[in-house]
C-alpha cells in the first residue's frame, strides 16, 4: 500500500510540474511495442482480492519521473474509456490507477460485477507515448 501512495504522490509532483505548460511534449514509443494483461485472461471468472500482471514487449519499465529511452510505466483503467493521449493521464481517480514506481502486477478488490480492464503506459510524466502503447481490453467477472 506504501509504494502505491507514493506513485500517487509522485503523479501528482509530475502532472503539476507541467501544469504551467500550454503544450504537453510527447515521447516516441519503440516500433511494434505490444502491452497485454498477462492475467486474468479475458472472459476469466475472480474472486477478490485477485493480481493483475501487466505485460510489455519492445520497451521497458522505469518509474515515474525516471527518463530513460524507450520505457514507461504502467497505468490501469478499469471501467473507464482511455483518456485525451496529448495530456497526462489524471491521477486521483479510482478507475485510473498509476503504478510509478515501475510495478508490473497489483492485487486489486473489485465489488461482484462485470468489469473491463486495460493497461496503458505513460511516459516519466504520464503522458500516453506517441503512438500510444495500451494493451487490448479484458473482461472479467468479480464474484
């Protein structure tokens, strides 16, 4: 739960950093860069709490805040239709999780329900890569 704070923090440091800023700079992503849920698998039936496992090809994991070629961290949407890509992804909301300290799977207590789940990266400053790298949609179901 710590380190999931400071990612909060760490976003909110970024996001505000560049507030001031009218245009948002954009970082290239790696040719062919394919991001996918690793688990739960689409249509997969879970009990709470259950992990998810982020997975990523063509680039790598770096913390928020951290600039270093061809990498980014992960940030989940559950629920939730991705975001503008030219802005950071807002943090605070509880359908748009961050991960800056360069998590690649989380335990997650959903209520029973139908949900979606998708992974996009973020640069150091949580902005969506140019082209985006965003995993395909998984639909679950929380009993």
């Amino acid at each position: 739960m710590r380190s999931y704070i400071v990612a909060l923090a760490v976003a909110f440091v970024s996001a505000t950093a560049f507030a001031q800023s009218e245009e948002w700079p954009r970082t290239g992503s790696a040719p062919n860069t394919v991001a996918y849920i690793v688990s739960p698998s689409n249509g997969e039936t879970v009990s709470g709490p259950f992990r998810i496992q982020f997975g990523l090809k063509g680039m790598g994991v770096a913390p928020a805040g951290v600039e270093y070629p061809d990498s980014g961290h992960h940030h989940l949407l559950v629920n939730r239709v991705a975001p503008m890509m030219s802005e950071p992804l807002p943090s605070g909301d509880s359908d748009l999780l961050h991960f800056g300290g360069g998590q690649t799977e989380t335990t997650l207590s959903l209520e029973p329900g139908e949900y979606t789940l998708q992974m996009i990266l973020g640069d150091q400053d949580h902005v969506p890569h140019d082209p985006p790298v965003m995993s395909k949609k998984v639909t679950i179901t929380v009993e």
